[in-house]
C-alpha cells in the first residue's frame, strides 16, 4: 500500500504537500517529500517535517501525478 499524498493548511495560511509519514489523534503529522507553499507560490522544500495538530486548519488528500 502506497502512502497518500496530502495537502495540510495551517492557521498561518501555509500549504504543505506532501507524503503522509504518520497522523495521530492530536493530528500531529509527518510527511515526508514535502513542499511548503506562501500565497500560491513555492517557498521551499523538506526531506521531512512535522507539522503540531494545534497549527492544522485541514487535510485533504491530493491525487498523484501521473
């Protein structure tokens, strides 16, 4: 099973996307190959983060490109 791509946007109005790591039930995450994005544009890249479940507005999951 392959791990799902996800798209986290905190209170600070950041989009990380990227490969979920591990979620638990404080929605703390990990993800793994992520990209931060500012306003639409890309800022940065992480081999990995963690991302506190008090920062986390949503997540959703994103469709792989082919």
């Amino acid at each position: 099973m392959t791990q799902p791509i996800i798209l986290v946007e905190t209170e600070l109005l950041v989009d990380y996307r990227g490969v979920l790591a591990c979620l638990d039930g404080y929605m703390n995450i990990a993800i793994q190959q992520n990209e931060k994005y500012l306003n639409g544009q890309l800022k940065n890249k992480y081999e990995d983060a963690f991302l506190r479940g008090n920062n986390v507005l949503y997540i959703s999951t994103q469709k792989r490109k082919a």
